[in-house]
C-alpha cells in the first residue's frame, strides 16, 4: 500500500512505552525522596523504626497521610495534562498508569516500613 500526501501530514502519535522511563524515575527518585523532604520542611510527624506494639503512641495523625496523597496527585498530574491532547494521549495513559501504580506501591511500602517498624522486636 502506497502512503498517500495525508498520511505524510499526519502529525506522529506518541508511544506509550516512552513514558516508561521517565515515570519510573520521577516514581522511584523524585515521588519519595521529595515526599519525605517535604514531611520535614512542613514539621509533620515522623514514625519511630520502633516496632508498632512498643511504641508509647501507635497511631499517626491524618497529616501523616495527606502528605503522600498530595504528592501522589502532582506525580500524576503530567498525565493530566497529557491526555487533553490527541497526539500525547497514548503516552499520557501510559504514565498515568505505570507512575500512578509505582507511586501508590512506593508510598504503601515505605507507609509501611514506617508505620509498623523494621528495627528488630
């Protein structure tokens, strides 16, 4: 089959595989790093390594978790933005899914690493 002129003009889809990387760097470097970072310049509470039931007080206040919901929503954000445009919406959908998934699996981990402890009970 011979490209005609239009298909020639047609302006060349982004793939979704290229998002790849670039959501599981900002997933992986950026998403922890700077949620942590920011946890310490706004003074929220930071667990203990002490296992949970050796704790004086087990349990975290809301602001605990606000933090990670709000730093999930701006990884994830770029994706917003990139599938309001045809051309960018494979590789939008791409990143919202594989940054919003490596995001929310990173934030349960170290969640948990926090929450229950990882020093030896």
């Amino acid at each position: 089959m011979k490209a005609t002129d239009a298909d020639l003009k047609k302006p060349k889809q982004w793939n979704a595989l290229g998002s790849f990387y670039p959501a599981f760097f900002l997933a992986v470097f950026v998403f922890i790093p700077g949620t942590i970072y920011a946890r310490r310049i706004l003074d929220l509470p930071t667990p203990d390594a002490v296992p949970r039931e050796l704790r004086a007080d087990p349990n975290f206040t809301p602001r605990y978790w606000v933090i990670w919901v709000i730093s999930w929503a701006i990884l994830i954000s770029p994706a917003l933005f990139l599938c309001i445009f045809h051309r960018s919406r494979k590789f939008g959908l791409g990143y919202l899914l594989i940054a919003g998934s490596l995001g929310a699996i990173a934030a349960i981990a170290v969640s948990l690493f926090e929450y229950q402890g990882f020093a030896p009970s």
